[in-house]
C-alpha cells in the first residue's frame, strides 16, 4: 500500500499520480459512466420520498417547505457522495457494484469535505459543457478535469 499512517499526507495541487500498475486504471473510464448512471438511480429513489415529504409539509407550514425543492436533489446528492466516498468503501454504491474506488493521489482516503467538493466540480463541469469530461481521454489514469482539480484518482479495487 503507499498510504502511510503516521506520516505527512498533506496533499498538493495537481500531485503526480502513484507508480499504480496498468491494471488499476483498466476499464475505468466505462465503470465510472456505469456507477454515475446507478448512484443516480439511488440518488433519485431517495429524494422522491422525501420530495413528496416536502410538498404535504408545505400545507401545514404554509408554503414555506416548498422553498427547499429546487435544492432537494442536489442538496442529498453532496450528501450522498460525501458519506459514501469518505466511507469504509471509499466509493459510492455505484462505484462499489462496478469495483471502483476512489482515493488521494498519496493513497490517503478522501475525507468528507474534499469528497462533496469532488462531486460538485463533477456536476458544475456537467452543466457547463459535457466536452470537459473528454479530458479523461489524454490523461493518465483516466482521470477527469475534476479529479485532477481535487487530487483525486479512481482506481479498480484491488481484491
């Protein structure tokens, strides 16, 4: 393993990736579109409830419930990417179902906050143009603007 407990794991901007074999990066890049289409089928099947939840509290509180859905689903997204990935698992369910991992360049795990952050810069770099994520397609590990942006790697899980 190359994370080393005890020593200084203060990541930095745009850190070299780890001397990982080929065979950590292979078939990343079509797992991680397989694991973004499933965490968002969990992400969706969570904020329904919750969404209707917000909607018949809105009678009641006279409306004022209402305020919160346009942020509902972005809002358990973080949330959900933030628990999930700074996790045992160091993945989403998604990423777990397709053996994806999500680390440090330095092998440390991903805490909370840089892990929410990750998933905004993912959603951000969605919305302004789907072409950014074609940077995957030149850089080594296959890594996205993003990834690289939150000194991130994903890695096949070793098993």
């Amino acid at each position: 393993m190359y994370y080393e407990p005890g020593r200084d794991q203060t990541p930095d901007l745009f850190q070299p990736l780890p001397d990982l074999p080929e065979a950590a990066f292979e078939g990343v890049r079509t797992r991680r579109i397989l694991a973004i289409g499933i965490d968002l089928v969990f992400i969706t099947l969570m904020t329904i409830p919750l969404g209707f939840l917000l909607i018949f509290m809105g009678f009641p509180t006279l409306g004022l419930t209402w305020l919160f859905l346009p942020v509902l689903y972005p809002l358990i997204a973080l949330i959900y990417n933030g628990l999930s990935i700074s996790g045992p698992r160091r993945a989403t369910p998604g990423m777990y179902l397709m053996d994806l991992e999500m680390r440090l360049t330095n092998g440390a795990p991903v805490p909370f906050l840089l892990a929410a952050i990750h998933a905004v810069l993912y959603y951000v770099s969605w919305i302004l143009t789907p072409f950014i994520l074609a940077v995957s397609l030149f850089t080594r590990g296959k890594r996205c603007l993003h990834d690289i942006l939150s000194n991130i790697v994903i890695i096949r899980r070793p098993i």
